[in-house]
C-alpha cells in the first residue's frame, strides 16, 4: 500500500475494520476489496444493496486517496449504483478502475461480485480531490 492509499486508510475513521473489509489491492488507477455480509451487524443496515454502497464507496475512495497524494484528499461527492441482486450470505468484492483522473475529480467504476464471482451491481463514484 502506497504512503497516500495509507494515509487514506487512515482518513476513513476505522470503518474498514468495523465492516471487517479486507483491502487487497490500491493505486490511484484500481482498488479492490471484500466484505463479509453474514453477521456484519453494523447499525445502518448494511445488508442486501447497503453493502455493496458501503463497499464501492469505501474502494473508490481508497483508490482517489491514492491519486491525491500527500497533503490532498479525495472526497466523495457523488455515488451511484445499480443494484442487479441482494446478497444475503458469503461476501461481497468490489473492483475499482479509473475512468477519469483528472487533477481536482476523479470518477471510477465500481464492479460488485458476490462469492460466485457474478455481478451483482455497478457503481460510479466522483471525488474531489483538494487540499487538506
């Protein structure tokens, strides 16, 4: 993990622990990571299409902290995502790509899969990158 995916990593307050997110791969053109659904408890009813946001939120901005850098921090601004199916076992793994990286926006695309390696829903999501 790069010093600016890291310093990221810290920026999300701990919420990668608390959804027990496994983060495996970042740079500033991909990321990827997974998250169980069973008996991830946490208090904003993270399962079905919840999990996925929560996931795809959580990659994208790993992936824009990566390409702001030292001193600069992506923002998300705007997320959208379409659920093609609930997951209500196993885990979910999102894979981030970069569509647009740009100096003050990022864009990237977020795939979901469950653990049969389907697609369950995709995902846009749009950063600010700024000055701390």
């Amino acid at each position: 993990m790069t010093d600016s995916a890291a310093a990221g990593y810290a920026d999300l307050g701990g919420l990668i622990d608390r959804l027990h997110m496994t983060v495996t791969h970042v740079s500033a053109e991909s990321a990827s990571a997974t998250m169980p659904v069973e008996g991830n408890t946490q208090p904003y009813g993270l399962l079905h299409g919840g999990a996925s946001a929560a996931l795809a939120e959580t990659v994208g901005s790993l992936a824009g902290a990566a390409h702001a850098g030292p001193g600069r921090i992506a923002v998300g601004i705007d997320l959208s995502i379409t659920h093609h199916r609930a997951v209500t076992r196993g885990f979910v793994r999102a894979e981030a790509t970069a569509l647009r990286l740009g100096k003050t926006i990022v864009t990237y695309e977020i795939a979901i899969f469950n653990e049969q390696d389907e697609r369950i829903a995709t995902a846009r999501l749009t950063c600010l990158i700024r000055d701390r």
